[in-house]
C-alpha cells in the first residue's frame, strides 16, 4: 500500500484532486500495485507557519 504525502500551501479542491489522481495513477503505474491501494494525504499550511531561511512566508512574502 504505497502512501504519498504531499505538504503545500493552501489549494483549491479542484488542485487537490488533480494531485490525488495524477499521484494515484502515477504509483500504481511504476509498482505495478493496483490504484484503490493507493493512499494519497495532502496537508495544508498556513504560510504563517513555515519558515525558510529563517525567516516566515508570510514575513517574506511581505517584503516583495
């Protein structure tokens, strides 16, 4: 049972099942395992909490 998971920033549902579908197809395809065994969990976060460089997205994404 492969398990993708996926951390992004917030994503439309109409993303989010793009993603699990392109994923899906893509896993079952290379282990040769059937799609309804693939578990696809996409986790959304607020850029107020991820950092990088040190700094917050939301901090940097102010200053542009």
């Amino acid at each position: 049972m492969p398990v993708i998971t996926m951390e992004a920033a917030k994503l439309t549902k109409e993303q989010k099942r793009t993603l699990a579908k392109e994923f899906t197809e893509t896993a079952a395809r290379v282990t040769g395992l059937p799609e309804a065994g693939v578990y696809v969990f996409i986790k959304e976060n607020e850029l107020d909490n991820v950092g990088v460089g040190g700094q917050l997205i939301s901090d940097r994404n102010k200053e542009v």
